[in-house]
C-alpha cells in the first residue's frame, strides 16, 4: 500500500468518526450555505424575470449565471449533505456520476457566463458602435445557449475515455480522478481560458473608464461620443462596477481551489489534510451565494426588488389596518344614523 492510498484511508475513516458535534457543525454550515445559494439565486431570477428595466442582455447573463448556481445548489449539493451526515457515500454509483457531471458543469457554465459578461462589457464600454451590432438580444441567448451547450459536454471527454467520477472523503463530494490526463484537464482549460478573458477584458474596461473620466467633471451627463446612441451612462458604469466586484468574489473563492487541486494533480494523489478538503468545499460552494448580495449591495434596481419582496409582510399588516379603520369607520356612521333616528 503506497502513501496515497493511505491517505486516501486515513480520510475517509476521519470522516466516519467525527464527533456528534462535528458532524452537526458541518452538516448546518454546508446545508445552510446550500439553502442560501438556492434561495438567493432564485430571489434574482425572480427578480430580473418580473422587473422590465432588467429583461436587457446584461439582466439575461444575469440570470444564465444564477441558474448555473441554482443547479449546484439543487443538484449537486443534496448527496453532499447526506454523506457528512452518515460520514460516508450511500447515495449509490448513479449518484455520484450524477454528482461529479453536475458539478463540473455547473462550474463550467460560471466561468464561461462571467467571460460572457465581461465580453459585454468589453464591448459596451471600450467599443460601444459595434456592442448595438454585436450584442442584441436575439445573439444574446444564442451566446447563452451555446455558453450551456459547451458546459454541459466539459464532462464527456473524462467519462469517454472510460474513467468515472469517484467519492472524496476529504471534499465529501464525487470527483474526477487526480492522476492528471487531458481527460481531466479540459475543466481547468475552461477556468485558465475565462481568467484570461476575464483579465483582459476588465483591464480594458477600467483603462477606458478611468480615462473617460479624466476628461468629463460630470459623470451624470454619460459619456457621449458622436453618436448619442453610444452614450455610456452612469448606470452603465455602476453595473459594469458591479459585475466586476461579481467576477472578483469568485476569483477569491476559486483561487485557492485551483491551487489544491494543481498540487494534487501534480503528486497524482490526494495529499492534503481533511480540514483543507473541507475548506475547499465550502468555499467553492459560497461562491455560489454571494451574487445576490453583491446585486443587493451594489445595484438599485435589485435593492429595490428585495424591498418588495421582503416588504410584503408590511405592506399586507398596512393594508390589513387601513381595511380595520375603514370598518370601524362604516360602523361608528351606522350608529350615527341609527341615534339621530332614535331622537
């Protein structure tokens, strides 16, 4: 028995005999941010489908990358969930090809909306004349559905060459295998592609912005070139902020689970402890939650979506008073009446 395979051991019996408490802990923390990330990005579809001012190509990306962590949220985390509870797999072999299929797409699926939106940006900020061309809502969801149609086949080159997703006892989810191969490498060419997209498109972007703003005292008044349907507003420029600050919480959360996983992949085994492996997990599942904190915090329109959403009670307990005050009302006028009869 060589090291790795030890070590593999040693994980998955430090995952059978955790203590009652440990496995309360972990259980609550994973499923609470899992519950988050479905809620959130549900609350955002919601949002961006009900309100007009959002049905625009940037609100379609929107929503392609909330429904990629919807599906992470729904679909990838419930086996998850089961096996920090029981300390190992039970959830059968279907599962956990179900399991690794889901996540590598979904995963997939982010990145490449985030290099879609960032194009968008690139081109609606640094090269606004051909963004009208370029990007119009009919080639808007022909770019999404194909975003979707090369994430959903990132997992087919690793189960064609016939290997199939295994259980990590550390990340307590199912994985592809860590000895390194094209196969498994093709999800990672993804994530090194989009960051250089990413990169250079918000360079770009912020370059512009910021010599833009050199030239105009008043941002209010937009960007204007010789074409008024050019114009970069200041809306503009705070959604394009948003989107970055969007971009940037995921590079945070995805920094540190693509060194891990270069180092496995370059032993060829699993060499970290179980707390790291942990870490990992719920990290890259927070990375799924955090955008409809950054819509809330960072952008009106969604600020004011949440405000009617969450102001539901209130608004109903107002109506209800007003209802109780214009009874109270018709009945006093009745007693009126009914007295000055009497007299």
């Amino acid at each position: 028995m060589n090291i790795c395979q030890t070590h593999a051991l040693k994980l998955e019996e430090q995952l059978h005999s955790r203590s009652t408490f440990q496995v309360v802990l972990e259980s609550f923390i994973y499923g609470s941010i899992a519950a988050i990330a479905f809620i959130g990005n549900l609350l955002v579809l919601y949002i961006v489908y009900k309100t007009p001012r959002l049905r625009t190509v940037p609100g379609l990306f929107l929503a392609s990358l909330s429904l990629s962590d919807i599906t992470m949220a729904c679909l990838g985390t419930p086996p998850s969930v089961i096996s920090l509870i029981k300390g190992r797999w039970i959830s059968g072999f279907a599962a956990c090809q179900l399991q690794g299929f889901v996540v590598i797409a979904t995963v997939s699926a982010s990145l490449l909306n985030m290099a879609l939106m960032s194009v968008d940006r690139y081109f609606r900020v640094v090269r606004p004349t051909k963004h009208r061309l370029l990007f119009t809502m009919p080639r808007a969801r022909l770019m999404t559905g194909a975003v979707w149609v090369i994430a959903l086949t990132t997992p087919i080159p690793y189960l064609g060459s016939g290997k199939r997703f295994i259980f990590h006892p550390g990340k307590f989810f199912c994985f592809h295998q860590e000895k390194h191969s094209f196969a498994s490498s093709v999800i990672y060419v993804y994530m090194l592609a989009s960051l250089a997209v990413l990169t250079f498109c918000y360079v770009k972007v912020f370059r512009n912005l910021r010599l833009n703003t050199r030239r105009v005292k008043n941002l209010r008044v937009g960007f204007k070139t010789q074409n008024n349907n050019t114009k970069i507003s200041t809306e503009e420029i705070k959604l394009t902020r948003t989107l970055f600050v969007t971009v940037l919480g995921y590079l945070i959360c995805w920094t540190p689970i693509l060194v891990i996983d270069f180092v496995d992949m370059g032993l060829g085994c699993w060499s970290q402890s179980r707390g790291i492996y942990v870490l990992y997990t719920m990290i890259g599942l927070t990375s799924s939650s955090l955008n409809p904190f950054i819509y809330g915090a960072l952008n009106k329109t969604f600020k004011r979506g949440y405000k009617k959403l969450f102001c539901f009670r209130a608004v109903f307990e107002q109506a209800a008073e007003q209802s109780c005050e214009l009874s109270n009302s018709k009945y006093l006028d009745r007693g009126r009446e009914r007295l000055g009869d009497e007299l």
